[in-house]
C-alpha cells in the first residue's frame, strides 16, 4: 500500500481508533466502522452516517469480524503448486500472454471478474484487456445478476442508468417488489421500507414464486407462475391504457414506441388472459392493477427473479414500460429500480467490466466513443467489438479458441450453470491463473499460476452502490503472507507485458483520478457523446480529498446531485433524449416441464450465506441457521413421492443430478421447488444447485436463466448417520477413503463439525470414523457398533477429534457435539457426551443478536408475550436487520396456539 493510506489509517486510529468503510457483501453498500481488538481481529458496527444505512447492518454485516482470519488464506505465489517470488509469477503470466497473443491473437485471452472487485481493480483490468491486449474477451459475475437489467436500462434509457434512490422506498405510496426476496438479500432496504409501512401505510406487493420471508410485510403477494412476469406486467399496460392512465402528454414529449408495445400488450388486454398465463387469481391481479393505477408514487423494484432469465431483458423491460406509460421514472417515490446482488456490481458497470461494454458508458459500434477511448488511454490497440459474455467465453475455451484464462475473485466451477462441465472446460484450459485471497475453491484447483490478492478488511479504494452512491472501502488490517492488490497485480503484468506507460499507479487514489477525467471526456454541453455517467463535481479531487471521501452520488447537474435522481425531467441519454417502449411478447419457458421432469426448480440466496460460502463459511454464528443445502417442496408434491421432512433426496435434470435435505413446506406452491446456491465440493458432497441447471441465456444480455430449471426429486434411503467434530477440516483424501454417502461441513466455534450419512450399518461406519486416527490413538467408546456408539479420540493425552453414529431413527435423541469443541473438550462435557446427556443447544433464530428459540420460548410463555413486537422488546430477536421475523412469527403463532389449546383443556 501507498504512505498516503498508511498515513491515513494512522490518522483514523489516532481519532477513534474506528476506521469508516464499506460491508463487502450485498449491492446496499451499507457503511461500517471498524477497528482492530485485543485479539487482533475486527469489531464491527454500523456506520450511523452512512446514507444507505445509518447505522444498521445485517446479520452478514454484524459477523464480518468473524470472517477475517489467516485461515485458508493464499499467502504466496505458485506456479503449477510451486511456491515462487512475485518477479516470477508476473514475468510467468506476462510472457505466456505475449506468446499466446503473438501465436493466436488477442481473442485467445481473456479475464472472468468480480463484483467483489474494486472501482479501481475494475478499472485497471478493463484498460489492460480491451485498451492495451486489444480483446474485449473480459467479463464479470456480475453476468450471473443483473446483465438483464443493464440491457433493459440501454433499451429504454439509451444508458445503464438506475434513476431512483433509497429514500424511494421510504416516500413511495406503493412498492412493488418483483423478484427480490428483499427481507434475506437486502436486509437493511427491507428494514427501511418495514419502517416506512409502519410510519405511512405503505402498500407493498410481493411478486414471488415463492412466499419469502419479505412476504411478512406485503399487503399481497402474487405467487405467479415462474417466466410469466411479462404476461402479467404486459397485462397492467393493457389495463393502464384500457382505464385511460397514460401519461398522454409525459409519452408525447418525452418518449416514442407505445404503440407497438400496446400491440404486443394486447395479448393480455383481460385479467382472465393473464391469469390463465401466470396461474394467479382473478382476484389478486385486479387488485394489483389497480393498486397500480391509484397510486402515482409508486417504485417498482426488481432483482434476480426478473434478470435471471432466458427472458430477463424483456422482463425488466415490461417492467419499465408501465413505469414510462405512466410518467413514473426518476420522480421523488415514482421510479423503476433495479437493484444489485454484488457490492460493486454497479462499479464494475460504469468502468466497462462487461464484455460489451467498452468503458465510462461508452460503448462499442459508435466510433465517437471508440475515438475519445483511444485518445484517452493513447493507445492503438482498443478492441474494436464486443467481446465474449461469461458462458460463451467458456463455450470458446472448450472449444480452444481461448487459451489463457485469468480469473479474478470469483469461483466459476461453482457459480456458472452446468458447473460440472465448467470444471472439465478449466481443466482443459491451457494456462488458468487465479487470484484470489482464499487457498481452497473449487476453481483454484484448476489453476496453474495462483496469485495471492488482498481480502475485504486489507483492500483499499472504492465501491459504488445500487443507488449510484460511492463510497471508500479502506485499509482495516495487515496483509497475511505476500498478498497484493488486485489493481497492481494486474498493472505489474501490464507493465512487463510492455505497457508499462499506461499502468504506472503510485497508489488506487491515482487510478481514481484517471477514472473520473474518463468519466468528462466527450461529456461536456452540446456534444454528441454525453452521457449522465459523468464524475466532473470530482475533478479536483487529490490524493488526500480520496482518503477522506465521503459518500457521494454521482449525477451531473447541481439539481440531480441535490436528489440524487436521473432522468426527472424526462431527459433521456438517446440520440433524441427520448425513453424508448420496447415491445415484449410473453414466450414459453425454453425448458418445458416434461413428464420425466416434472417440477420447476427455482435458486437463490439463503438468509445468512453469501455466494459460494468462501467468506460466510467462515462464520460459526452464520452457519447455525441453515447447516445443510435444502431443497423446498411442497407438501402435496412430498406425498405423492413418498418424501419426508429432513430426508435426503436426489435433484435430477437434464445436465446433472445432486443431493439435498428435503424440506417440505408451504412456502412453494405444488410443482415448485426451491435450492440455495451456495454449498459446493469444499463443504458439501452434494447440494450444488448449478450442477443441475443447464446453460440457458437471454439472448440479449447473455444471463443465465437460474429460476426455472425441469427437475425431479427422488427420496434417498440411508441407514445411519454419523456426527464428527475436530479443530482442523478434513483432507479431501480423507473424505474420499471415508466414502460416505453423503457430507456436509458445518464451521462452528472451536472448530468444525461434519454431518454425514450412510447406506451402510452403524458398524461398518463406526470401523471407518475410527479409522482417521492411527490405530495406536487411545480413544473412549460408549454404546455397541450395531446400534450406535460415541466416539473421543486422543493423541498425545488430548482430544483430537469426536464422532457420533447412529440410526436415522434416533437422530433426535442426540446429543450436541458441537458442544466438545466449544468447550474445547472440557472433562465434564466429554463424560456427558458419552453418556448421551450432552444436552443439544437451542437453535439460532436471530443471528444478528444470537436470540435461540429457547430464548423466544420463554418470552412466550413465562414472560407472557403474545406478539412479534413484545419478544423483540423483550430478547432483542428481530432488532438486527429483521430478516429473521417472518420465523420469530411463525414461533408466535406456534406457542399462542399451543396455549390457546390448552387452556381449552385446562
């Protein structure tokens, strides 16, 4: 890092020891403050200054501390599993380039980026890639979230642009969310518009496959058929214009294409249309419609549920298409509003970290942009077209068109669909480098040159959120081992692959500068390339204005900076400045369900885990909620499988199969089912849900479809169980002797517990659990090796590890494991493990304050509470970012009916 930076953290401490910064994990872009403790790790609070959050965290945010560690960390350099000097790995990676680009051409490279990078990082890499490599061969996982929506936004806007802001939600008559389980996946926006329903009477609608937990605040939900989005929002223009409540003069002036978009919405012109369409009821959408109608502050917001799909541009685009026949875009509490999954997925957008995008805005196929670019960067080398999206480009790597492949904070073999096949096409790959902070992915094994990159806590620079707000991530801690920044990594290959002019950064804040002078070029009045991405109110920003920055929106006008709104005045970033209506025809889904195939499996993100887990797994308090991949379904669809709650069943499609725990529930309708996205082979044998989907894409964003897979679900028979703790994760070699049929890994404190599960007897298990000892290791037994047995064994006088085996029958009987290892086997707890009195630990309900359902229980009963509110005023449970309250209601309701039937008894 740069003296500045470090004089900076210097200056923080010496203040108040609490260093401001930004969460790392969802597209709110909540601020923190944190500060090193005695134990040398992170305390973490809220940021009560930061405008997207003031003060409040989620339960992912609060554990941050609990991620920052030296553990599986990728301290230094290696080439093909050989540890080297940086001067190696770098001259290593720049020659191979040079030689493949030489031999097969610039196209023959190509880079898969992060939304965990930073603007900075972003920036750097995309200069290398499409200004000096000449290949536009660089894309981002940011692909897998919202290219639809960028895509709907050029459509419509004639730029990548989201007009609202945050505040919205909280001045907004209305709320439609569509497709965002806000309540788990933006909890601290769920926690303002909860305040805001509160205080106005805020209507919100949910419109979900699935009944979430954001459903607790809705005041309908409309359950619709998965890929029916544009029936039912095409229907609303129908109804807008059949009940005559378009904008007449904001359409004349400020917008063109409604007539062929009223053709194609014709289709759905009846309510009795769209519900045979979407599977919704007659009721429910004429209430929606003219819940719509009434109320002119509407925001409209959507997510994954909208972008990820074959159709997701067209959905976003039915969906801006009332937002425009209505005049309703950029307006105080009246907007669409995309919102993102990633931390910097809206940075990477606006520096060009999509393959089709060529940088600040600018775009290819218009030669003004080209030429401002080039002048720029002074470069002769600008990639002239769009490059390859993320599963073409590895579409071009099976098929070797594509040599060398630089992967960068992100872990492809687990996050792209047909993963199994990914894995093959990086084992294929000729030259794969990772750079990346953790040690073990499931990409990293693939990898023949591994580059260790600075972690959340140790990166400086900035990050731009769904609101267009920017704010600075800073420096917390030191460095374990040799890691770098991604942004040097990557100039230090520029440099020796010749470049070495155009990357010359003393430190990020320079590569800021150089980013907000690209922002104003060709961006000034009356010319033909101005765009409202344009950072000009920063253009004399020095190197110690950006270690002080504080959060900022980045409008053009002194008006826009003062809302924080695009797009108000219906000024739009066409060649005419007109918003444009896109026509979308309602299609059938590309994969039909089939007799053979026979539900719809729907994905996403759990309550507390984050993307594949690299970082959340860490986190004892975080994996204490959902401890293995479910699968939800529904119970009618249960019965008539012959599935049972909690058991293990086979997911199969097309492409793949896995196994998950069965969790049968109402929250999917019959037909429907529901996976996390996050277990993988590092903690799970099974329970990857992108083994199952196939490679399905928009056509024009280049999204994966990953809410609508054809799947069946088959039940598992197993025939015992076993438990295991220890301080240290297994070896994959000791996993693969072991065989079980089933694993998951589970971080608790202290250590790690493994879950397993087996087809064989209870003996034969007990033999191979034992066996990960040498045979000379003392150990203390309880119980027979047909019916089960408790295991502790030792080496050297200490515990090394402990096991449980079981039958799946007595599953319930026994006694909490993990308790050993937060007790760090303490004599007493051992004795009571053995003798099966180790009692079990109240689940976690509310991971923000660490609330059991033993502590809500008792508010219930004893402390009388009948209410959300009154256990929340008395455990605190539901205080933290709320997500957890739908569950603290479902307990409520549980235990007031219990003591409702027995005072009946009584």
């Amino acid at each position: 890092m740069g003296d500045v930076e470090n004089i900076q953290i210097k200056a923080e401490k010496n203040k108040s020891e609490w260093i401001k910064s930004t969460c790392a994990y969802c597209g709110v872009g909540c601020g923190i403050e944190a500060r090193a403790n005695a134990s040398g790790k992170l305390d973490v609070r809220g940021d009560e200054s930061h405008p997207a959050n003031f003060g409040r965290l989620c339960s992912k945010g609060l554990s941050l501390g609990d991620t920052v560690t030296d553990k599986d960390r990728l301290l230094v350099p290696s080439i093909d599993g050989k540890a080297t000097t940086w001067n190696t790995a770098l001259e290593h990676v720049a020659t191979s380039f040079n030689n493949i680009i030489q031999e097969h051409g610039p196209d023959a490279v190509a880079f898969y980026v992060s939304g965990q990078l930073l603007t900075e990082d972003y920036y750097v890499v995309n200069k290398l890639m499409k200004g000096f490599i000449g290949s536009a061969n660089i894309d981002t996982n940011s692909r897998l979230c919202m290219a639809s929506a960028v895509a709907g936004h050029k459509r419509a806007f004639g730029e990548d642009c989201v007009p609202g802001t945050y505040e919205d939600l909280e001045i907004a008559d209305l709320v439609v969310l569509v497709g965002s389980n806000l309540a788990w996946c933006h909890p601290v926006l769920y926690q303002r518009l909860k305040a805001a329903k509160e205080q106005r009477g805020t209507k919100v609608v949910v419109i979900d496959p699935r009944r979430t937990s954001t459903c607790e605040i809705a005041d309908l939900h409309l359950p619709l058929s998965p890929g029916s989005d544009i029936a039912l929002f095409n229907g609303l223009l129908a109804d807008l214009s059949k009940h005559g409540q378009l904008n007449q003069s904001y359409i004349a002036n400020h917008t063109t294409g409604l007539d062929e978009a009223l053709i194609q919405a014709q289709r759905f012109d009846t309510v009795a249309a769209v519900a045979s369409a979407t599977g919704l009821k007659l009721a429910d959408i004429e209430t929606f419609y003219r819940l719509f109608r009434q109320h002119v502050r509407t925001v409209t917001m959507f997510s994954q549920g909208v972008n990820q799909s074959t159709s997701g541009t067209d959905n976003a685009n039915s969906i801006i298409n009332c937002h425009l026949a209505t005049g309703r875009v950029g307006l105080p509490g009246s907007t669409p509003f995309s919102i993102t999954g990633q931390p910097n997925a809206m940075g990477g957008r606006e520096v060009g970290g999509l393959a089709n995008t060529l940088a600040a805005h600018l775009e290819f196929g218009n030669d003004a942009h080209s030429a401002l670019v080039s002048d720029f960067w002074q470069t002769d080398r600008l990639a002239t077209q769009q490059g390859l999206k993320a599963i073409d480009m590895f579409d071009a790597i099976e098929s070797g068109k594509i040599k060398a492949l630089w992967v960068m904070a992100t872990n492809p073999a687990v996050s792209l669909p047909e993963s199994d096949r990914i894995a093959k096409i990086l084992e294929k790959c000729p030259l794969v480098i990772v750079s990346d902070c953790v040690s073990t992915s499931e990409t990293l094994d693939y990898a023949e040159v591994k580059l260790p990159a600075q972690g959340w806590s140790e990166k400086s620079g900035t990050v731009t959120n769904s609101e267009r707000m920017i704010s600075r991530q800073r420096r917390l801690l030191p460095t374990p081992g040799e890691g770098k920044p991604d942004w040097w990594i990557v100039s230090e290959v520029g440099k020796r692959m010749g470049f070495h002019h155009a990357f010359d950064y003393p430190t990020e804040a320079h590569i800021f500068q150089e980013y907000v002078a690209m922002t104003m070029i060709g961006n000034h009045e009356g010319d033909t390339t101005k765009r409202k991405l344009n950072l000009s109110a920063l253009d004399a920003i020095t190197v110690e204005d950006y270690h002080t920055f504080s959060p900022m929106r980045w409008p053009i006008t002194e008006e826009e900076r003062t809302s924080g709104r695009l797009f108000a005045k219906g000024d739009f970033s066409t060649p005419d400045g007109k918003a444009r209506f896109i026509a979308v025809n309602h299609k059938a889904p590309v994969s039909p369900i089939t007799q053979q195939y026979s539900m719809i499996l729907n994905s996403g993100r759990i309550r507390d885990q984050w993307h594949t887990m690299t970082r959340t797994g860490l986190s004892a308090a975080l994996n204490s909620h959902t401890i293995e991949p479910i699968i939800e379904i529904n119970p009618f669809d249960a019965t008539d499988r012959g599935i049972k709650e909690g058991q293990l069943v086979n997911v199969i499609s097309q492409v793949g199969e896995q196994v998950f725990k069965a969790h049968v529930t109402n929250r999917v309708t019959p037909g429907q089912s529901f996976g996390p996205i996050h277990w993988n082979k590092m903690n799970c044998s099974g329970g990857k849900v992108t083994a199952v989907i196939p490679a399905h894409t928009d056509p024009i964003s280049g999204q994966p479809e990953f809410k609508a897979t054809p799947v069946s679900i088959k039940p598992l028979k197993m025939q015992s169980a076993a438990s295991l703790v220890t301080q240290t994760r297994l070896t994959k070699q000791q996993l693969q002797t072991f065989d079980a049929d089933y694993w998951v890994l589970q971080a608790i404190e202290g250590g790690y517990l493994y879950h397993f599960q087996f087809k064989e007897s209870c003996a034969s298990v007990s033999s191979k659990l034992r066996a990960l000892a040498s045979p000379e290791s003392p150990f203390l037994v309880h119980g027979n090796a047909e019916h089960g047995r408790r295991v502790v064994v030792y080496q050297d006088k200490t515990p090394l590890f402990a096991f449980s085996v079981f039958t799946l029958k007595q599953e319930s009987q026994q006694p909490d494991i993990s308790q050993l290892l937060a007790s760090q086997f303490d004599s007493q707890d051992i004795h009571a493990f053995l003798s099966g009195s180790l009692a079990a630990r109240s689940p976690i309900i509310c991971a923000c304050k660490q609330v059991s359902l033993d502590t809500i229980e008792i508010a219930l009963t004893e402390g009388k509470a009948e209410s959300i509110k009154e256990v929340s005023e008395r455990t605190q449970a539901g205080t933290g970012c709320g997500s957890c309250t739908a569950e603290i209601g479902n307990i409520v309701d549980r235990v007031c009916a219990r003591k409702l039937a027995q005072r009946k008894v009584g």
